[in-house]
C-alpha cells in the first residue's frame, strides 16, 4: 500500500476557526500571495515536489524568511531543499559577508519551512546538480541575477529554459543590504556604545585617537545632559520653595482680614489650587524653554570641544 507522507507537526492551521468571524480574519497580516500551483498530475500525489531555492542568506532576516515560504508553499506537497554557497564562493563573487558560511548554514536549519540545506552550493546550477538532488524546481525571485562567474548572462538562465523555475517575490523595504546601511549610518553610536560595554578599540577595529575622540564626546554629552538635569532640579526646587511662600502669604493674609482659619480654608482651598495649577504651568513652560536653550548652546558647542580633542591628540 501507498505511504502517505506525515503532515509536518509546524504546518500553518486552517485559516478559519469554528466559529470565528470574518470581521476577525480581515484584520489579520497578509503575507505574499502564494504562486500557482502546478497540475498534481505532472507527479504522483503521494511523492512530495523537491523545490531548490538558494542564495547567500546572510544577516538572515524576516524577508528570507518569507521568500522561502513561499517557495515552501508552491505545492501542497513540498520537500524544501535551500542551498547555501560558502565563503570563498561568496567572496570571489558577491563580496565580503558579515556571517561565516557555518554561521549561515546554521541560521537556515532553525527556518520553519528548510526540510534540508545544501551546503557548498554552486554559484550556477547545473543539470548534473539538479540530477544529483532529484530537483524539480527552483525557485527564486525573477529579477536577472548577473552571472558573475562568466557562464551566462543570468545564473537562472539554464533552469529558466528548462521550464524548471518558479517565480516567487522578493519583501520590499528590507534586505542584507539594508541592515549594513543602518549599522554605517550610525556607525559612531554603535562604537560608542560598545566601547561602554567593555569591547577594545583593537576588537571594533578603531584607531588609538579615533577611540579616545569618541569616548570624549560620549563622556561630554553625559556631562552636558547631567547639567541639565542639575538645572531642571534646582528649578523646580525653587518653584516648590515658592509654593510654600504664597502658600505662608494666603494664610497671613487670612489671619489680618479677621477671618477664622477653617473658613479661610473653606473658601481659599479653590483658589490656591487654581493659583498654583497656573504657576506650575507657567514653571514648566518656563522650565522647558530654559532645557531647549541649554541644549542648544551645548549642540554648538560640541563641534569646537571635538576639534579642539582632535588637535591636542595630534600633536601629542
């Protein structure tokens, strides 16, 4: 008798509950639509599609995951294969990766929807690689990759005319590329920050004055802000010093008018309240107007302060 393949145990469940409303479906995250699906006549239906998606996959993030879904939801019956190529293969012709091949080998095993990684795998695949690992498709986004080895024009030239591949599309507005770009951008804060947490200028790769430079200005701007949180206190010291003489001044002013204390309190209580709720919002205005004037001065200043760090190291 026919073996029928086992239902995986991390499979999505169906997308309507019992009972569950519509409204409730509409407002859920759509993800990508999933390709067309082949005829289930092309192979038998108890033997699963061997679908073959590859790339470097390095900073694995949210939008290889979602390619490789996709690619794992092409038939209902997919045996997912996701080669991976190594460093030196990666290097010669892409560039420099921020994870080790063993790095990105491992970050694809721990993807819900990977049955198997190939490692090692060719820049450009073969018929004898597709025989080897009995492929029936490729999937890949299908924007021209250039063939940088030489061999074609596009490294899905071959499997593309072979009828073998299928399209799958790409997550706009995250990639590889665009995690690095964050990372350069604020380059000097992460620097910083590390150098904080105990790392060596030698671990991050930094010169002896460009270390230096950028502890002084993280060790300056805690100054800076701990002056202004200095000043804030010694202003609102002042408004509650304040408070009380107005609050000492109500009360004289009750006892010269004649008046018996629990009826001043009686009928001054709204008073004082609204006083003081307008005095407290005249301080804080006030307070955040003298806060933005500092830290403007000490944005100004910092350039000067760096210059001046930058040329003392110098010429020591």
């Amino acid at each position: 008798m026919a073996r029928l393949p086992r239902k995986r145990q991390d499979e999505d469940p169906p997308a309507q509950a019992a009972g569950e409303s519509a409204d409730a479906l509409s407002v859920r995250p759509q993800p990508h639509p999933t390709p067309a699906k082949e005829s289930e006549q092309e192979l038998s239906p108890e033997k699963p599609f061997r679908v073959y998606a590859d790339g470097i996959y390095d900073l694995f993030h949210f939008g290889h995951a979602r390619s490789l879904e996709q690619a794992k939801k092409l038939f209902p019956n997919t045996y997912l294969l996701v080669g991976c190529c190594n460093d030196e293969v990666t290097h010669m012709y892409k560039g420099k990766t921020v994870m080790t091949a063993a790095e990105r080998y491992e970050s694809l095993r721990h993807c819900r929807w990977v049955d198997e990684v190939i490692p090692d795998a060719p820049w450009v695949i073969t018929q004898e690689f597709i025989d080897k690992h009995n492929i029936d498709y490729v999937a890949h986004d299908s924007l021209p990759y250039a063939d940088a080895s030489g061999a074609g024009k596009d490294v899905y030239e071959f499997v593309k005319s072979a009828g073998k591949f299928k399209e799958t599309k790409r997550t706009e507005g995250v990639s590889t590329s665009d995690v690095i770009m964050r990372i350069l951008k604020d380059y000097n804060q992460y620097i910083m920050r590390n150098l904080a947490r105990g790392y060596s200028r030698k671990d991050l790769g930094v010169s002896y004055v460009k270390a230096q430079a950028l502890m002084c200005e993280f060790c300056c701007y805690q100054e800076k802000q701990l002056r202004v949180n200095m000043g804030i206190t010694k202003l609102r010291e002042k408004v509650k010093e304040q408070q009380e003489k107005v609050g000492k001044t109500l009360h004289t002013v009750a006892k010269t008018a004649g008046m018996h204390h629990d009826e001043w309190v009686e009928n001054a209580d709204r008073w004082v309240a609204g006083f003081l709720e307008k005095f407290e919002e005249g301080c804080h205005i006030m307070e955040t107007a003298i806060k933005d004037r500092i830290q403007e001065g000490l944005k100004r200043q910092q350039p000067k302060v760096m210059t001046n760090l930058l040329q003392e190291q110098v010429a020591s």
